[in-house]
C-alpha cells in the first residue's frame, strides 16, 4: 500500500512538473512497446571500450562559490581502475594523483606530501550522489546513468525524445536527440519526496571516434543543502589503447 501510494504521489508530481509528457499506461499498449524498443536502441549505444584515455579542463565550483580551473589526465580500464593526475594551472605542476577502484580510492597529495586511502563512500559523500564504481566510469564516458527501467513518462518530437523513469533512488526526466538517441540531459530528483538533493547533467559537443559517439563537453550540478558545479571538457581523446597507471609513493610522504 506504501508503495502504491509513493507510485500516485510520484505520478501526480510528475504530471504537474512535465505537463506536456504522456504517461505510459497499460503496459502492453502500443506507445510501452514502442518506449521499450527505444530504450532497447539506448541500450545498444551504450558506449563499449576496454581502455579510455583523455585530457581534461575541468572547471569546478564548491558550495561557497570559490572556483577552481583544474588540468587532468585521465585513465580508465573498464571495471577495474580510474586514474587521475591532477594539475593546478598556477602551480604549473601536478597537484594531486588519484586511483580508484572498485572498492577503494586512493589520493596521492603531492602538495602536502600525504598519501590517504578510502573506501568508495568517499566519493558518495564529496559528490553527494550514490555512485558506485560502474556508474562513476559511465559518467566520465558519457553513458546514462540512473536511467532505471521502470519507465513512467514517454515524450517524443521532432528533435527529442524526453524519458521519465522513477527508480529507487532517483525519478531521473532525460532528452535523447531524436535522430542518433545521443543523451543530451538527465535531471535527477530524489526518489525520496523529503528530500531536496537533485542532480543536472548536460552532455555536449558530440564527436565520432570510430563507432563511438563521444560527448565532449559536460556540465554537471548537484544541489542539495548546498551545491557544486563541475565543467568537463575532454581533449586527446584514445579508446582501446595500451595504458598504465603510474601510483608510487615516494618514502617521505605521510598517511593522512
């Protein structure tokens, strides 16, 4: 009954905030089969690779307005590591050397000469979004993330198709471009209807590298009790190339 209840106060929400939307009902009518090929070619798309690498401009804001313009390196092996080497552009020298898998992420400080070790709740609390490492590594190679099967809300036009989906954790409204269904924005809202976190992800910029349509350019907003702005842009761009990733400690660095 709880769950029934949450279902209508989410339905009522969404008419009201998406006016324009169709809500898909019954499931086995011809608008749901035709949601369920869409989101079968979506699928489909998702970007496939082994390695990533690329070069970043990454432009960040914290919750007190103060603005950081930070250069990176980065590194992916699919499923198993994230690497990061982070450059302060006034420092002129690498500020910061991250890697992260599965399970554990690990920050080499190099202004301070610290080395820390975390559990990927880490992450979860610096950006305030329950990523796990799978869907960490789907943002950075711009696949759709909390795009969750339960499908509510279909709208498609001549440029756009807008998909609504309300999964556990978030009711996620994202607009594919109508001709190649590349993602174009997911706007996250709560699940949780007392709580006021909600996440705007933007995806631009489209270049073709092989049979991989690649977003360029992405902006990223979580607000929640406060709120952080983040600007990707990616350069150099490689798929499926040889790659390491360098993590030593040098001796005098100390465990924070």
């Amino acid at each position: 009954m709880a769950s029934c209840r949450s279902a209508r106060n989410l339905s009522s929400a969404l008419t009201k905030k998406d006016s324009t939307v169709v809500i898909i009902n019954p499931a086995e009518s011809d608008s749901a089969i035709k949601v369920a090929q869409t989101i079968n070619k979506i699928d489909s798309q998702r970007v496939q690779y082994s390695t990533f690498s690329a070069k970043l401009k990454i432009d960040y804001t914290d919750d007190k307005g103060k603005k950081f313009d930070l250069n990176a390196y980065l590194r992916m092996k699919k499923d198993s590591a994230i690497w990061l080497s982070v450059t302060v552009p006034l420092l002129g020298t690498e500020a910061f050397r991250v890697l992260i898998t599965p399970d554990t992420v690990s920050v080499l400080d190099k202004i301070n000469r610290t080395i820390q070790y975390q559990s990927f709740d880490f992450l979860k609390q610096l950006t305030n979004l329950p990523f796990d490492f799978y869907k960490l590594q789907d943002l950075f190679i711009g696949n759709p993330v909390f795009l969750d099967s339960n499908i509510i809300a279909y709208k498609e036009s001549d440029a756009i198709i807008s998909i609504t989906s309300a999964g556990s954790t978030f009711k996620n409204f994202s607009t594919f471009s109508n001709a190649a269904l590349l993602l174009q924005r997911s706007k996250l809202d709560d699940a949780d209807i007392t709580s006021s976190r909600t996440a705007d992800l933007g995806y631009q910029d489209y270049e073709t590298f092989g049979k991989v349509q690649f977003s360029t350019k992405r902006n990223i907003m979580v607000a929640d009790k406060t709120k952080l702005d983040i600007g990707l842009d990616f350069k150099q761009i490689v798929f499926d190339s040889p790659i390491n990733f360098p993590f030593s400690i040098p001796g005098n660095y100390k465990l924070k």
